[in-house]
C-alpha cells in the first residue's frame, strides 16, 4: 500500500544469501518435522522401524503403521501444507493485503460447498470426482470474491469481510444440502474437520500434479507480486501486465487450496499464518516469502498432525481443528496490531 | 477538542436528543404501519401454513376455541413456535442494535464478533461435562456468550479507536471457539454430539410450550429493561465525550447495556441454536424506517421479529417434506445482505 514504508525495513533481510540460509534450514526443519510425523504417535515408532517398513517389508504391525498410516499421513501433510502456505502468500501479495488468506476470503467454503453438491445430488464418492467439484468450487469462489473485493472499492478491509460473508452463505447452503440428505451428511462432517488420517496416497495421483502446477505458477509470479508492491501504476509502467498477473494468480490460489481441500478438507487460517512468519523471518520480498511460507506451511501441517495424534490419543483431533487452534491466534494478533491491514 | 467546539458539539447532540423524541413524520409512520402489517401477516402466516393449511380465518377462529383438532394444531403446536419466533427474533435485533452501538460499527454484531460461538461454547461444556439439559445449558450458554464478551474486549483494549479492529479479533476469537466447539463434539458421546449438531444448525423445531414460556418471560423482561435504558444508549451513540459531558457514566451505562445484550442473545442462543445474521441486519433495515430514537428500538425490534418468523416460515416449507433448520435459512439470506452491505458501506466506512 505504502511504498515509503517498504524502504524502511532492513534491506539485507532479503539479500539472496540469506533467503538460502532460511530456505535450507527450513528443509530441515521439515526434514526434523517428517521424523517426527513418522515417529510419533499413539504408539512410537523407532527411525529405524521406518525405514525397515519402508525398505525391506515384513508386515509386522508396526511396519504395517508406518506404511499403511504414518507415510501417507506425512506426505499428504506435506503437500497440503506446502499449498496452504503458498496459496495464502500469492493471495496476500496479489491483493496486498496482510488478512488474506483462502480459508477466511471463502475459497475453501467454495470448494465445501461443490464437494457437498457431489456426493449429496450427485452421490459421487471417487476422489478424481469430488476433487474436480472441489477445484471448480475454489475457482468461483475465488472469482466472486476478488469481485466483491473490487465492487467494495478495493478496501482491504470490505475484501476481507466480503470474503468472510461468502464462506457464510456457502457454509449455509453446504449446512442445508448435508442436512437434507443423511449419507452426505456422515461423509461430510469427517470430511469437513480437516483431516489426514484414513487418506490413501493414491489421491496424490491427481492432487500431486495440481499441486505442483500451482506452487510452479506460484514462483513464477514472485517477481511481478514484487513490483507490484509498488502500486499498480509503477508496476504497469515497469511491464507488468496486471490482468495476467491476476489470473495467474487466481488459478495458483485455486489450484493450490482447491486441490489441498479436496485432500483434507477445509483448513483455514493456515494460509494466513506461513506467509506471516515468512515476512517476519525474510522480510517483504514475495521471492522469499513464497516458498519459504510453503516450506513453513507443510512444517505446521505436518506437526499439527502429530499433536492432533498425541493430545487425547487414542482418539484423535483432525489436523483441521488443530490449526484453528494454532494460526487462528495470529488473526486476532494482527487484528491488535497499530495497522492490521498494512502487509 | 477547544471548548467552542465543546459547545458546539453539546448543542448538536442535545438538538439531536430532542429531534429524536419529536413525534414520528409521515412516512415514518407509513412506514412502521406496514412493518406492523408484515409482522403480524408472517405472525398469522406461521399458524396457518404447514403440512395441513388452515385459513387465516380459521386460524384466528381457533385461537379462541377451547378444544377441537384444529386448536390443538394452531394453539398447542404452532402457537408456541410463532411467538418464539417473533419474540426471539426482536430480541436478536435488540442485542444486534446494542452492539452495533457500543462498538461503533455497522458490523459489530453479537455473531460476527463471536458471541453465539461462545454461546454455543458454554452450552457444550455444560451439555458434555455435566450432561445437563434445559435449565443449566441455557445457564452455560449465556455465561458463554458473556465470557466471550469479556474476552473479545480484553483483546482489543487499549488498541485505538479502528472500527474495523473488534470484527477482526472478534472473527479470530470466534474461529478460535468453532474448532473447540468441533472438538467437543468430536468427543461426545454419540448422543449428546447428535443433539449438539441438530441445536448448532438453530432452529425452532421442537419448541412448545414448555420449551418457548420461560425463555419468552426472561427475554421481555430484559427488553423491557433495554427500554428504560435507551438514554443511555443514546448517549454512547453520542460518543464518550459528549455522553460525559451530558451527565452519563460512560463505563457503566455501557457494561449495563452489553450486559442486557448479552443476556438477550444469550437466552436465544440457548433455546433455539445460533442464529446468523438476524442481529446484524435487523438494526440496518430498521434504519430505513425510523433513523434514530425511541422508535428505531421499536422499529428494530419489530423487523428482527418479522425477520425471524419469516425465515423459519421459508425453512418449514422451502423444500418440500423436508424441514431445514431457521438458522440455515438466516446464514444464507443474512449472509447475501451481508455481501451487498460490505459493498455499498465500504467506500465511507473503512
């Protein structure tokens, strides 16, 4: 928004040396983050178990955990989190906005709400299926909410609250199709807590290559986000061509979160946080704060995992209810701060 | 503020105390004559309408009958069901405007900032620790919603006046709530967690006589308390400065009003489930009728009412053999009005 506020900060927080320190040390960070995901659990499970089960398969039990549980249940965490943390810091970046985040401005109640469509009209139950309704939910929320953004005058604040009023409307149309329809209505409320467990690798499938063409898309666009902080003007006289901009980004965060949804159903406020933490770690370039919010996005998935595994085992609280708990904090954070709207 | 500001501004505010308490004009009065006509029309419509249809004439017939079929349909089953639904729908609205009011905001309302989340909240803890039922959850509930109060204020104490700043920490607190509240169920035994989730969807089903009497008791006494605290009202609508200067205690007549908000949307919560979005456009279309005054209290409480019983009227019969829960209806509408207000309000107020 203020670009003289920008030259304020501490330039040598984005010198590209320093952005490959971070990045590294927060690979191994997830590196540590997976162990544990591995490991950890109403039951633990030594480093060298893990690799027996992956390496040489016996079908013990424990090997029968690692394989049939832990591994799917990391990876998934993984990837869902690396779209989470990207698809937050390109929508916060495209709209400059420090309250954006995909799970708050709607786009997951999008793809809720298509995937309630799915299996409560339509009776589908396949993963391809329900993660196509999922992709084309996310896309028109997405749509209608940068829309709203830009018919409330483009006031960070009306977007946030436009993309609040959306995910309510949705959330009550998804509330009444569950409603009116039992068996969707046992699908959807395990579906709608957000959770890893019980998810087959075979889904990545289709949502690895989704994935991955968001998070490409997301790079890509780091520089133009950049020069876009410096004002829409600035940034077109500079050649970037803003209308691709924005629908590059649009299919980024839809591909991104609409494929992360489809997997673990809606997780908001993820998408919020990664990119938070990334600007204070590397400060406000979104080269860095792209994939390093990814990078931190899937360490927080992955450890939400385990902590939803540990914390009233043997039961289990989905990982989607353990993010609320941990990044919804930072909403109420920013919402203290002098400006919460300024990124 | 220079004290021929200070004047200035008192002259104002008094001139405006006393425009308020002139008699309505004309088109106010248009106005709240059909507001009065759709209340009472969706009132009758919720008698007569349902899985047998019985004219209004018949209805109004019934309601002074001592016995026959057709009394026991309008005055045992449907009777109770429709006043709730007016009563509990202008006591939203009551708690909506009060909110609205302190806060500052045309947003502030009691479920944007969370309090039906907290309300739910407190119901929960009750219903799965203690196992209770009626009495003690209605209890949870409101200590739930003023607990949450208490909370969202801490929280953005001594932050600057930004208007926009309690709907965001109210949204985080509240999202922090929803994901307690889903892991208590989660938890539940499978009963309680049924129960649970039929009561978070709101709806009136299931309210009789014994179900809607106390509540609609408990409610008017506090409405009626709102009333004989309206100047207060109007003095933080003021501002603290001229309500000071106007002889007001500021910090007590607010914790009174949010007291007797909370207490409204609290009792409501309990009943009936959390209702969305009636306490945030209630007070707004309201003021399209009367703009301030004594007669926007009456005005808002009568639009909440005709809101409520309208959207349960919808519910009942949108789909056909099947019944969606009141709540439902008002997340979707309220959520819409929501979208168009965000856009219309945001150029002047954000």
């Amino acid at each position: 928004m203020i670009p003289a506020a920008r030259t304020t900060r501490d330039p040598h927080r984005s010198s590209p040396g320093r952005v490959a320190i971070v990045v590294v040390l927060a690979l191994v960070a997830l590196g540590v983050a997976s162990v544990i995901g591995l490991t950890v659990g109403t039951k633990f499970v030594g480093p060298s178990t893990v690799l027996d089960a992956i390496l040489r398969f016996d079908g013990s039990d424990l090997q029968l955990v690692v394989r049939e549980s832990r591994i799917p249940r990391t990876v998934l965490g993984i990837v869902v989190g690396l779209a989470l943390g990207a698809a937050g810091a390109v929508m916060q970046g495209l709209t400059r906005n420090a309250l954006a985040d995909p799970g708050m401005l709607g786009v997951n109640a999008g793809a809720s709400v298509a995937v309630a469509i799915a299996v409560a009209a339509l009776g589908l139950r396949d993963f391809p299926h329900l993660m196509a309704f999922a992709l084309v939910g996310a896309l028109i929320a997405t749509i209608g909410v940068v829309l709203l953004g830009a018919a409330g005058g483009g006031s960070p604040v009306t977007l946030v609250l436009s993309g609040v009023a959306l995910a309510a409307v949705l959330g009550g149309v998804t509330t009444a199709l569950v409603l009116l329809n039992p068996t969707a209505f046992l699908q959807m409320r395990s579906w709608e807590s957000g959770a890893l467990a019980g998810r087959d690798l075979s889904v990545l499938g289709f949502a690895g290559p989704a994935i991955a063409v968001g998070l490409a898309l997301a790079l890509l666009m780091t520089r133009s986000l950049d020069v876009l902080a410096l004002g829409h003007d600035t940034a077109a006289g500079l050649g970037v061509k803003i209308g691709a901009l924005r629908t590059g980004a649009v299919a980024a965060v839809t591909l991104l979160a609409g494929t992360a949804t489809a997997v673990a159903g809606p997780i908001a406020f993820l998408g919020l946080a990664a990119p938070h933490i990334a600007r204070g770690v590397v400060g406000s370039s979104q080269k860095a704060i792209v994939p390093l919010a990814a990078v931190i996005g899937a360490i927080v998935v992955v450890l939400g995992d385990v902590v939803g595994r540990v914390i009233i085992a043997p039961q289990e609280v989905p990982v989607g209810i353990v993010m609320a708990f941990v990044a919804a904090p930072f909403l109420i954070w920013i919402g203290r701060r002098k400006n919460p709207v300024q990124m | 503020m220079s004290d021929t500001n200070r004047t200035e501004s008192l002259r104002a505010a008094r001139s405006r105390i006393r425009r308020a308490r002139r008699p309505l004009d004309r088109r106010s009065r248009w106005a709240m004559g059909a507001l009065g006509a759709v209340l009472v029309a969706s009132f009758l419509a919720s008698l007569s309408i349902g899985d047998t249809v019985i004219s209004p004439v018949r209805v109004i017939e019934a309601l002074f009958e001592t016995q026959g079929g057709i009394h026991m349909v309008v005055v045992d089953w449907r009777l109770p069901r429709a006043l709730a639904a007016v009563f509990f729908g202008a006591a939203l609205a009551l708690s909506g405007t009060v909110f609205q009011t302190i806060t500052r905001n045309p947003l502030g309302s009691p479920d944007v900032i969370g309090l039906t989340t907290g309300a739910y909240t407190g119901a929960l803890i009750v219903m799965t620790t203690a196992g209770g039922s009626g009495m003690s959850v209605a209890i949870g509930a409101v200590l739930g919603g003023f607990g949450t109060a208490a909370l969202v204020a801490l929280l953005v104490a001594g932050r600057g006046a930004l208007g926009y700043r309690i709907v965001i920490v109210g949204i985080g607190v509240s999202a922090v709530l929803a994901a307690l509240n889903a892991w208590m169920l989660l938890r539940a035994r499978r009963e309680v967690a049924v129960s649970a989730a039929i009561w978070e969807a709101g709806s009136l089903n299931g309210v009789g006589w014994e179900q809607a009497l106390l509540p609609i008791g408990v409610v008017s006494v506090l409405m009626i308390a709102l009333w004989f605290a309206r100047r207060g009202l109007w003095l933080v609508e003021l501002g603290d400065d001229i309500g000071v200067s106007l002889g007001g205690r500021m910090g007590l007549t607010k914790a009174g009003l949010v007291a007797l908000a909370v207490g409204l949307i609290g009792v409501v919560t309990a009943v009936i489930g959390p209702i969305a979005f009636v306490a945030l456009s209630a007070p707004h279309l309201a003021r399209l009728i009367v703009k301030n005054g004594p007669a926007h209290l009456f005005a808002t409480a009568m639009t909440g009412a005709a809101l409520l019983s309208l959207a349960d009227i919808i519910g009942q019969n949108a789909v056909p053999k099947h019944a969606l829960p009141v709540g439902v209806v008002t997340l979707v509408l309220g959520g819409v009005y929501l979208i168009f207000l965000v856009a219309r309000t945001a150029r002047r107020r954000f």
